[in-house]
C-alpha cells in the first residue's frame, strides 16, 4: 500500500467513527437489481446490484465512461430521455420497482432528487423562486413558503449568503452557490433520496468543501449517492462506496463496500490499482 | 511614504495620432475622389463613391502596413472590405428611411389621422380626407394575424424541438416550403378556398388569415431557434425535479427564451406588415371607416399607399409617400412597445 492510499484511509476511518452506517431508522431505501442499460445497440452498463441502506452516504468512483453517471441516471428514470436509451433490471424504492407498469414517474423523481455536475439554476427566476420551483413544479401544496425556503437554504448552507438578496437573479451568485442554490432546491420537494452527478467537478476548493459538508449534514436524513472523480472526497464524504470499471466492454461493478475497506483493504487488484492511482 | 496616485488607462484605445492618420485618409480620400469626379469622366455620386471606397482601401492598407509591416496586409484589406460592406448594406436602408421622411412629411396634417377617404378622392389635394381607415385596418390585420400566427407558430416550434412527434421531419420540410411562398399565393390560396366557398367574404378577416400564412412560418423557424438555445441542463433540472414535460416547458423553457419569442413575433411582424400582394383579393380596400373585420371591406396602409401609386397623379403620389411614412413610425412603435413590454421582467 503506497502513502497516497493509506492517507486516503485516514480520512475514511475518521469519517467512519463519526457514524455507524446503515443504523439511520427510515425507510427501506434503495436497490438495484441486475441493472443494465444500453444506448441504441451499445450496451453501456452491465448487470449492477447495489443495495442503498437509508441514511448512507455512498460514492460511486470509477474512470470515464464507466457508467457511474448511467447508472444513477435510470435511479430516477432520467435515462429514459435519450432517445435511443434501454434498460434492464429492477429499481426498488421501498421495496417497489420504479419501473413497474402504472408507476407514476414524476412522483419517483420527487422521492429521488438529483444534482448535476453543472450547476443550473433557472435563469428566469430569482433566487427565492428557484428554491422553491419545485413546489411550482410538481404542483404541491405548502403552508409556509417562507418557512421551508428558509429551511432549504440553510440546510444547503446558502442562506447567510443569500438572505437579503432573495430576490435577485440565481444568474448573479458564484459557480459554488449556484450549485449549493440547485442542492436547496431538490431538497424543497422532501426526496429520500438525493442523486449527486459529480456535484464538485465545476467547483473550487472552498466551496467543494461546503457542499462536503452540506452532504455530512443531509445524510442525517436522507440516502445520498454520489459520483465522484475526487478520491479524497469520496473518503471524506461516503460511508460505502462502489467501483466501477469499463474494459473495454460495458461498464460493470467491480467491487463495493464499506469505504474504509475499498481504500484500504480491497478485494479486487484493479480497485487497488485506482484507488492507490496506478491508472485511471 | 508617498502615495503615487494611479489614473485608469486604456492602452488599448487609439491615440490622437492614429485617430489623426484616420481622418487624414478619409479626408484625402474624399478629396482624391473628388478631383478625379470632377476632372475625369467619371460622374456623379456612384463615381465618387467607388473612387473613395478604392483610394480609401488602398490608402488604409499603406498606412496599416507601413506601421505594422507586411503581416498587417491580409488584416487591413480585411477589416477595409468589411467596413465597405456594411456600408453597403447601411446605404440603401438609411436612403429609403430618409426618402420616406423627407417625402412623405410633406403630406403630413392633422385630419389625416381623423378622416377617411370616404369624402375625398386620391386625386384631391392632400389636406382633403385621410387615411384612419387604413391605419384600423393594418392594426386589425396585425392584430388578427397575430392572434392567429404566434400561438401556432410557437407551438408548432415546441412540438419540433421539444416533442420531436412522429411526422416532425415532415412538418419542418412544410415550415421551409411554407417560408418560400410567394405572398401573393397566399392571397390567391384565401381568395379560393375561403372567399369563393365560405360565408368569409373579401373583409379584414379574410385578409388576416392571407398574412398569417405568411408570419407562421416565420415564427415558427426563429421561435425553434431560440428554443434549441435554451440549454438541455435546464430541461434535465425541471424534469429531475418531478414535473411533467408540460409544466417543464411552460414555467422553464418558454420563460428562458422569452426575449427570443418576442423577436419571433417581432420579426413576423416585420414580415407581413408592409405586404399588398395578398391583400388584393382578400381585403376589398375600403374608402370607408369599417369596425367590423369579419364583415364588408376594409383598407390597410401598405393598400392606401398602393393604390396612391398606381393613380401616378403629383397629389396621389404625395398620399403614397405620407402613407410609408405612417406604416414605419407605426411598425416601429410596435417594435419598441414589444421590446420595453417584453425586456421588463428580466432586468438586463
């Protein structure tokens, strides 16, 4: 084991005294079951199963083009969008297929929230109104707006910075609030689960840090999946974490687990060979 | 310690002296250009203006290049040919601009605005009659086209960027075929699918419905422009966020390509406002004041202006040229009404 990956445990084994995984009481999370997915003929993704206990943090690691991104893209349904998109296998959410017949697929995304590795606010409309755009959205009923926008803001970390501007345009904050702006507002529609799409890759180090620690705050209270390209932040953040890996052919899992063990003890030589930086 | 004060420069400006060595070429162009006019065979305004473009190109590229040498050539010839250009296109629209003004505010009175032609013959004296008849009715006939032509122009847009349906190739090639149309075809295409054989007779109306087969298209293809500018993040957000694709595109992507939409209408405007062609057989042309766009005939200001034109008498003409200049104020204040109404929401 070379210094890189045994720094890299370090991080994980703080985080992993810091909470004892899998024990938060809600729900029954999430589970993928043999999921595979395919653009057009190319199959992309091959055969994925990985169970999410609630209140976990897991990161999905991996090189380029591995399908971390696929793979959390047919969690809620946004795969289907690519025209030629297939896939195969279950998504259960509390114990139902998301892709059962009859399944209603905006309220799937509603319990499953995703951020995207670009932060994109709604140009035309305010801070405020961009919180709270998915109340309009999916047409909810709230009692207090004012209440839950503030209570999005803070639980995102944005509202000291934003409080007295909420009505200003979300086109005028940094690249690190605008993101932190798109965490506030998926978590206004109350999902289970939140879907982070390398939520730190546009970012600089100061507000990566923010959202880390917006994501140890959030996990208190929701499953959280991320995909990161940044070691250290999955050693930082996850509580699991899972590797994936193309060669050559479709993306497969290789190896999943408690994160402590993927970077220190993993099973599998080429999940040591990336976690210790050998390639990819 | 001293404080050394610090002004703001700009560097990258030009200095007096090269703004000096730019007038300078002007000028000796012009005066080149001049004696050559008057000395030579060369006459008139078209031989000024190719002796001044020419002396003053070759005039530019030694200046550009004796101070920045030979790598300047291709960049001064360059930036000299697209100065030309935009004069080119600039000449012809400020002439038309100031024929209009300088010819047609001759005509210019007060009970233009207040008569018709009802009482008063082309052939009268300009003071007599006026032209509120044609001035409703342009206004009815925009009116009209637009309620028609923009909604179904903008969805037909949604429908090719954002459904993408079944037959949305076809209905592009329809939307290109239909932007060819010669306008008068759209008239003659009203007259004898609508005016012959339905109860429509040649009005206001019927005349809408010939202009608005000419905005559609034009609608359509720059409102599907503006949507495919709105970025997919957007879309992918919305969606992600549990709504349907309805609601995603009417509170995310119309209000994000809202300026863009407000040019599309703006441009379909432009697009039909000034056409004759295909109000010949669907609008009658009225003398008369009519309120009444489904019923009897009414006049427009392109109709006024051409039937001025063909009478050819000194005071018909003279109501011709009062007539383009009414439509271009009233064009352009439906522009600059559509751009503050429009630009107010989203601040800059």
């Amino acid at each position: 084991m070379n210094n890189a990956a045994s720094s890299l445990a370090d991080v994980s084994k703080q985080r992993a005294t810091q909470k004892s995984p899998g024990s938060a009481p809600m729900g029954t999370g999430l589970e993928a079951r043999g999921v595979h997915a395919w653009f057009g003929s190319h199959l992309a993704l091959e055969d994925v199963s990985l169970d999410f206990a609630a209140g976990t943090v897991t990161a999905l690691i991996g090189p380029s083009g591995c399908g971390k991104s696929t793979f959390i893209r047919t969690i809620n349904r946004m795969h289907e969008f690519i025209p030629t998109a297939a896939m195969a296998g279950e998504v259960l959410l509390d114990g139902k297929d998301v892709y059962a017949p009859g399944t209603d697929v905006t309220k799937i995304r509603l319990q499953i929230g995703m951020v995207f590795q670009k932060p994109n606010p709604f140009p035309s409309m305010t801070i405020g109104e961009n919180v709270l755009s998915g109340i309009k959205l999916a047409q909810l009923k709230v009692d207090n707006k004012e209440e839950l926008l503030e209570e999005c803001l803070v639980r995102a970390g944005l509202w000291n910075e934003v409080k007295d501007r909420l009505g200003a345009h979300a086109g005028g904050l940094s690249g690190g609030q605008q993101q932190r702006l798109c965490i506030a507002r998926s978590l206004a529609v109350q999902p289970k689960v939140l879907l982070m799409d390398e939520p730190c890759s546009a970012l600089d180090p100061g507000s990566t840090l923010r959202i880390e620690e917006t994501i140890s705050e959030l996990s208190k209270s929701m499953t959280i999946i991320i995909v990161t390209h940044n070691m250290q932040q999955a050693a930082r953040v996850s509580d699991y974490t899972a590797f994936f890996l193309s060669e050559g052919g479709p993306g497969r899992m290789i190896e999943v687990g408690p994160t402590t063990e993927i970077f220190t003890r993993p099973r599998d030589i080429k999940t040591e060979n990336y976690v210790s930086g050998r390639f990819g | 310690m001293t404080t050394i004060q610090v002004k703001p420069q700009r560097p990258w400006k030009a200095t007096p002296r090269d703004m000096g060595t730019t007038a300078g070429v002007i000028l000796l162009s012009a005066l080149a250009s001049l004696l050559l006019v008057l000395g030579t065979g060369l006459k008139g305004k078209i031989g000024f203006m190719v002796c001044f473009i020419l002396i003053s190109t070759i005039l530019q590229v030694v200046v550009g290049v004796r101070k920045f040498g030979r790598k300047a050539l291709g960049d001064n010839i360059a930036s000299s040919l697209i100065y030309v250009g935009a004069a080119i296109v600039f000449l012809p629209v400020f002439s038309i601009l100031y024929m209009a003004v300088t010819k047609g505010a001759a005509g210019l009175h007060p009970s233009l605005f207040t008569e018709t032609m009802f009482n008063a013959s082309f052939l009268d004296p300009i003071d007599k009659g006026g032209l509120l008849h044609s001035l409703v009715g342009t206004l009815y006939l925009i009116s009209i086209a637009m309620i028609i032509s923009v909604p179904m122009g903008i969805l037909t847009a949604l429908y090719l960027t954002e459904i993408r349906g079944p037959g949305a190739g076809f209905i592009q090639f329809i939307v290109q075929a239909m932007s060819g149309v010669p306008s008068v075809v759209a008239g003659l295409f009203i007259f004898t699918s609508v005016i012959l054989i339905s109860p429509l007779k040649a009005s206001g109306a019927a005349g809408a419905l010939a202009l608005a087969i000419l905005m559609i298209p034009t609608v359509t293809r720059t409102s599907q422009e503006v949507l495919l500018l709105v970025p997919h993040d957007l879309r992918e957000a919305g969606l992600a966020l549990g709504a349907t694709q309805w609601k995603t595109v009417a509170t995310i992507v119309v209000p994000a390509a809202r300026n863009g939409l407000i040019t599309a209408t703006i441009l379909g405007v432009a697009r039909i406002a000034g056409e004759t062609a295909p109000l010949i057989f669907t609008i009658g042309g009225a003398d008369k004041l009519n309120l009444n766009p489904f019923k009897d005939y009414q006049s427009a200001l392109p109709f006024y202006v051409w039937k001025g034109l063909v009478l050819g008498t000194p005071e018909s003409l003279q109501r011709a040229w009062t007539g383009i200049l009414v439509l271009l104020v009233l064009v352009l204040s439906l522009f600059i009404a559509a751009r503050t109404l429009g630009g107010k929401k989203m601040g800059k």
